[in-house]
C-alpha cells in the first residue's frame, strides 16, 4: 500500500512539474489586472462538474486577495444569471477537454452580450475549441488521471488547481497586495488572527 500511494504521490507530481511555463501567464495577468484593477471590471470564472469547483475556489481566492471575482455556473447562465456580467469584466473558464458543451455554450452567450470581453482558458486541450477561441490560452499539458480507470478527474484537476493558484500568487505580486488588506477580507478565523498579527492589529478573539 504505501507503495502505491507513492506512485500515486509521484505521478501527480510529475504532471506539476511538467505544466508548461509559457508567456501566456504573463498574458493573462495583464489582462485580468487591466479589466479588474484598472478597468474596475470583475473576474468572472466558470466551469463544469469538477472543473466547475475548481474555478469557484479560484474565484474565492482571487476575491480573498484583493481581486474582485465571482463563479458563473454554465447551466444557470442560461437561466438569467449571465447577467451577471459587465462590459468590463473577463472570464477564466476551465475545461479538461476543451469540449464542454455547456462551456462553449456559454461562450456564445458572452459573446451575444459582450462580444469583446476576454477569456482565458485552462484546458488540457490545446487542439480544441475553447482553445482556439481562447483570448489567452493556459495548458495544462494535457496529463493522464491517475485513476486507475483513466477516466475520473485527478491528476487533470491537480493541475487545474496549480494554475490557479500560480494566478493568485502572481496578482499578488503584482498589485502588492498586503497583509493588512488581507485582514480586511478574511476577518474571521485563524487566517484573519493571522492575517490581524502580521499587520499589527491582532487584538482579536478567534472563531
């Protein structure tokens, strides 16, 4: 057993260290930072099933550290939340396959509304249609799931986590994003304990 939690552990990995590091990064941060930061525009990110997840905990990071954002289920857009987006605003939109129907569906949505709005994409695809529409594509190199079966989502989706947080901490970097606006976002908990002590102000119960 401990053996092949190793090679579990290992594979994984190697699908990390193998994720492509590409110009496309320093693509996709100008252009979320211009339309949130500058723009005053939103990050809008969406995704299905498990991918789905993984944009709504990018979207609660990115809000967390000073970058407004919020997550569009691709089925709901079609049933009146679509109206959640602004002409300023840009979309992350995450599909292992690139063929999502209902992601590229919701693409067309967007584009009926605002045309013009960005998209970045992180996909394992770099052949498909969300590819190709893409304003920034992010590849994940495409990795093979550690599932035994090949088929449920594990290895692809710690990929999809990875990027996302190598978005965060970018941004972070970028706007110089501090601890003490940190506090201010996350009050509650040890994070926001934490978060109090490192600028200073730590004067507070935790819940």
């Amino acid at each position: 057993m401990q053996t092949r939690v190793r090679q579990i552990l290992d594979q994984e990995a190697e699908a990390v260290r193998k994720i492509p590091v590409t110009e496309s990064y320093n693509q996709a941060i100008a252009l979320i930072h211009k339309h949130v930061h500058l723009l005053k525009g939103k990050l809008v990110t969406s995704g299905m099933g498990k991918a789905g997840q993984i944009a709504q905990n990018i979207a609660t990071t990115f809000s967390s550290t000073g970058t407004p954002a919020v997550f569009l289920h691709p089925s709901e857009a079609r049933h009146g939340d679509l109206g959640v987006l602004h002409e300023n605003d840009i979309m992350l939109v995450i599909s292992n396959s690139g063929r999502t129907r209902e992601i590229l569906e919701l693409i067309e949505l967007k584009n009926n509304l605002f045309p013009d709005m960005p998209v970045v994409v992180i996909t394992g695809n770099n052949s498909s249609p969300l590819w190709k529409g893409a304003s920034v594509g992010l590849y994940t190199g495409g990795p093979a799931e550690v599932c035994p079966l090949g088929l449920t989502p594990t290895t692809s989706t710690t990929v999809m986590t990875v990027i996302g947080d190598v978005l965060v901490v970018l941004m972070i970097e970028k706007t110089g994003f501090t601890a003490a606006e940190y506090a201010k976002r996350h009050h509650g908990g040890y994070l926001g304990y934490k978060s109090r002590e490192c600028s200073g102000n730590s004067g507070e119960t935790i819940y």
